[in-house]
C-alpha cells in the first residue's frame, strides 16, 4: 500500500522537528549549566555559545530561526556565528576543541535520535515493494555522505588555494625584507 503525503505526515514531520528542538535546547541547558556559561558578551561564553550554535546547523534538520530560539536569539546570531566560525576555528584553539566537542555530543544526539525515528518509521511504514523502505533510508544516507564529502573537498581546495596564496604573500614579504635590509647594511656603511 502505498502512502502520499497527507496531513498526517507534515504532522509527524512537524513533531519530529520540534523534538529536536526540545532536545537541542534540554542539551544547551546541560552545557551551558556544566560550564557555568552566562547570557553575556565576554568571550569565553560568546565561542561557547557560537561553537554550539555552527554544530547544531551542521548536524540538525533545524531551520536557522528555530536554531536560534534554543538560545531565546534570533536567525540573525545563528548566521553571525556560522561567519565567524572559520576564523574562529582557525585561530582560536579553545574555539576548536569547544567545537569539536559539541559536534560529537550533537552528532551522538542525533544518530541516537535518527535511530528512534527509523524505528518508528519502519513501524508506520508499510513497504511497498520487500524492502523499499529501508532502501530510501539507505539512499538519504548515501546522498548524505556524498554531499558532506563534496563539501569537504571544496573546503580542502579552498584551503589549499588560501595557502599557497600565502606562502607566495610570505615569500614576498621575505625578500622584500631581505632588500630593506641590505639597503640599509648600504646606508650605514655610506654613514
């Protein structure tokens, strides 16, 4: 028996996202009480709040608004923080292992959350063709993974242009300062 796309179904979609969001918001409270982080601008709290923040997009269905309302901020603080996080992430090591961290407790929260889902899915569902189901499951992963993987390597390349850029930036600066130098060995030697 085949399903079409009933209001039931946005139903189901619409809970699924709101438990997420009680979940990401149960799990910032968690956080946030553990590392005694407070609602201001000091920056220790600020990459506490920016790395959970940049995590939470890159591992929930969540729209950017509904990100934001975990914190009581809006879409806008959402969008700052995913601006800042590559030089954030860069540059600043505390951000880095703050981020790392929350990605893997977000990760794990969603892959235990996932698995809820499919069960319950699999329970609703009635396969159209044998295993039907459980292939659409597969192929979502599948594309999934396909489109993380092009988006790091698109990182990857983006990062290794940066690079040379900079080395060649450095190398110039290098002989530019070599012949300041030189110059100036003249000059003193004029004097």
């Amino acid at each position: 028996m085949a399903e079409t796309d009933t209001p039931r179904q946005n139903i189901s979609r619409l809970e699924m996202i709101i438990d997420q969001e009680f979940m990401l918001r149960a799990l910032w409270k968690e956080i946030a009480q553990e590392n005694n982080i407070q609602p201001n601008r000091r920056r220790e709290n600020v990459v506490w709040r920016h790395a959970f923040l940049v995590a939470a997009t890159e591992t929930t269905a969540l729209s950017l608004k509904a990100i934001g309302r975990v914190m009581n901020k809006d879409h806008a603080t959402v969008l700052h923080a995913r601006k800042q996080h590559e030089m954030n992430f860069t540059y600043d090591r505390r951000y880095n292992a703050i981020y790392l961290m929350m990605i893997s407790e977000l990760q794990a929260l969603m892959d235990q959350y996932r698995k809820q889902m499919e069960e319950v899915i699999l329970k609703r569902k009635v396969p159209v063709h044998g295993g039907q189901t459980m292939e659409s499951i597969i192929d979502m992963y599948e594309r999934k993974l396909q489109s993380q993987e092009k988006r790091y390597k698109t990182q990857l390349a983006d990062y290794q242009l940066k690079m040379s850029i900079l080395e060649k930036e450095k190398n110039k600066q290098q002989e530019r300062a070599e012949k300041l130098n030189k110059e100036c060995l003249r000059l003193k030697n004029l004097l």
